[in-house]
C-alpha cells in the first residue's frame, strides 16, 4: 500500500512538472512570436569589383542597442533577425580588400531591409564609406504594407494621436459610421481591421476598432499618443498565415524603447479656438444631447487641443549593451466649442431649425 502511494506521489509531481515546462515552452513561443512580429530584419550580399561573391567576409552592424557580428556564407550572404526598428550602420571587412562602411541602413517592422556591398581591392586598413541606404522593397514578403516611422510623422503634419497616422498610407480612407479612429483599409469595414501593439493585439473583441468600443460613442481609441510611438505599419493586402482571421488591415504599433546613447526632448504643441475657422456641416446637430425637459441640439464651430511632451531614455549605468530604459510623458487637453439651441416643443422650430438660444 505505501508503495503505491509513493508510485501515484511519483506520477502526479511528474505531471505537475511536465505541464509546467509545456506551459513555460508555449509561453517562450509566444513571447517570440510576438517579438519577431514587431521586429525587422537586415540583409544583404557582398561582391568584390568582378561581381563575384565573397565567402567569410565579417559583417557588424551597430544600432540602438548594441553591436552585432556575423560571417557571409558560401553565396556571400548575411542576415541579421529580429532586429529593433531604426538606423543601424554596417561595417564589412575581409582581408586583401577595403573596408566598406554604411552609415545608415533603416530596419523597419515586418520587413527584411537588403543591401549590396561591393569591396575594392586593397587594405582593410583603408576605408571606403557608401552612401547607399537599404532597399526598402521586401521581396521574401507578399504583404502590402507602409511603413511610418518618427521620421515621416516628425517631418509631415499629422493628428496628435496615432490613429493620425494611419491615413497616409494608401488604401486607408474614412470608415465612416465606424469613427476617424477606426478608418476603411482596402475596402474592408472599420470593424474589420485589427490593431497589434508590441505584439499585443489592442483590438476590441466585442465590436472591433482599436481600443475599447462604444455603442454610443463609436471608438475611444486607445490612448496611444505619438511621443511614445516608433513606427506604425499598415498592411492593406497579402496577409502573412498569423492574421487569416482579419477580413480588413492590419496596423501595428513599435513602440520606442532605450538604446546605448542617452536621449531626451521636450516640447509642446497648441491650436486654440481662435486659430481655426468656423467649421461647416451638414450632419453635425445632435451633438448636445438631452437635457432636463428641453431637447437640446448644437453645432460643432471649434475644437481646441493643447499638449505637452516630455521623454528620456537611455541604458542603465553598468549595464551597456544589457540593460535599457525609456519614459515618456504626454498629457492633453482637447476641448469642443459648441454651439447650443433650445426650445420646448417642435412649435419652437424654424423652418426645421431649432431657435437660437
């Protein structure tokens, strides 16, 4: 009897670690399937001046957080995987040639950047710097996607919030009852789209559209603002296995993350009242609701927004290469000028319009 208690003891703490482990191995698959989704990968080929490809050529790229090395093979190719979005500089050496230098070679999410190096005969004492930046066409990919960085939203007028930039890739248009939050990619619905942050889907399970959903207020978004944003990719088409259950686009959102340079910004940003002309409607009544005994309508004329940002970041001291930080700080104060009508009953109106107040 007291074997087979200890047999069945035995049994149910070797399951117990088995279903751990399983748990433990599922999650780590996860985890890197949902960083290698928000990641970018480099690549590219190394010739000598006949066109020929090199073997054993070393390659280091240097980027946001740290250097990283590797060897061409037998076709002259490298690659780099699972690399955060940003510039990173490629430094290509081989003996009896120059040495090669990038100085910039963007990575962006869910794209695999390429670049051809071609080293001179020579000593690898010597420096040959290229201008050249990466190929931004991604030819191992179907998808139809664009790719906005912090660089385009720094440089092009945008709205403060990062569904701002989802209308300047092609394809996206106004998704109409489904809120400016929630715009048409390709045809499809607002709803239909899904909305991935970090390799975490942000979409509303119950209605669709980014963030949570209400029926009475359409989209409240997500409260994702651009001072923490790094790039935002929109694919329209030719969607990868991971996202068969999406029947619209799919947007995803890098966030910004510490590197091994300290950095930080501050700014704000105004548009009072006053700045903007009176806006012009058809379909704006409605907007003050119900109120009491009286039915109270108004018309949108302003909208006024105020924002401040501040942001840092950085590694930790002692921990270069290893360990990183990045804090950002971005409130707003968005205000809606409007103007209200009353009246008590439809004796009241006018002409079908409500007497002014």
């Amino acid at each position: 009897m007291e074997e087979f208690k200890s047999m069945t003891k035995k049994l149910i703490t070797g399951f117990a670690l088995l279903a751990m482990l399983l748990s433990l191995t599922a999650a780590g698959f996860a985890q890197a399937s949902a960083e290698s989704s928000v990641r970018g990968n480099l690549a590219g080929t190394v010739t000598d001046p006949s066109n020929a490809v090199i073997q054993g050529a070393q390659v280091t790229i240097s980027g946001p957080i740290g250097d990283k090395t590797t060897t061409t093979d037998a076709e002259g190719r490298f690659l780099f995987q699972v690399l955060i979005p940003g510039n990173y500089s490629v430094k290509i050496t081989k003996d009896g040639f120059k040495t090669s230098e990038i100085k910039s070679a963007q990575v962006v999410t869910g794209h695999t950047s390429t670049i051809t190096a071609k080293l001179e005969l020579g000593t690898s004492s010597t420096v040959v710097e290229v201008t050249a930046a990466a190929v931004g066409v991604d030819t191992t990919s179907t998808a139809t996607s664009s790719n906005l960085t912090d660089n385009f939203y720094q440089a092009v007028p945008v709205g403060r919030g990062v569904t701002g930039l989802f209308y300047a890739a092609p394809g996206v248009t106004s998704g109409g009852g489904t809120g400016t939050a929630n715009p048409s990619i390709s045809g499809g619905t607002g709803l239909e789209n899904n909305y991935i942050a970090d390799g975490v889907s942000i979409t509303d399970g119950g209605f669709g559209g980014i963030g949570v959903y209400s029926r009475i207020y359409g989209s409240l978004s997500s409260g994702i603002n651009l001072s923490f944003v790094k790039e935002v990719q929109v694919k329209s088409g030719g969607f990868e296995a991971q996202y068969g259950k999406s029947t619209g686009g799919i947007v995803q959102i890098v966030t910004k993350t510490g590197s091994n340079q300290f950095h930080g910004s501050l700014g704000g940003f105004f548009a009072p009242q006053g700045m903007e002309a009176q806006r012009v409607f058809s379909d704006d009544y409605g907007l003050g609701g119900t109120q009491q005994r009286f039915n109270l309508q108004g018309k949108l004329l302003h909208q006024s927004n105020y924002d401040v940002d501040a942001q840092a970041g950085g590694y930790v001291p002692g921990m270069k290469n290893h360990l990183f930080f990045y804090g950002s700080f971005n409130p707003q104060w968005n205000t809606d000028h409007v103007q209200m009508a009353q009246f008590h009953n439809p004796s009241d109106l006018i002409n079908g319009t409500p007497a002014q107040t």
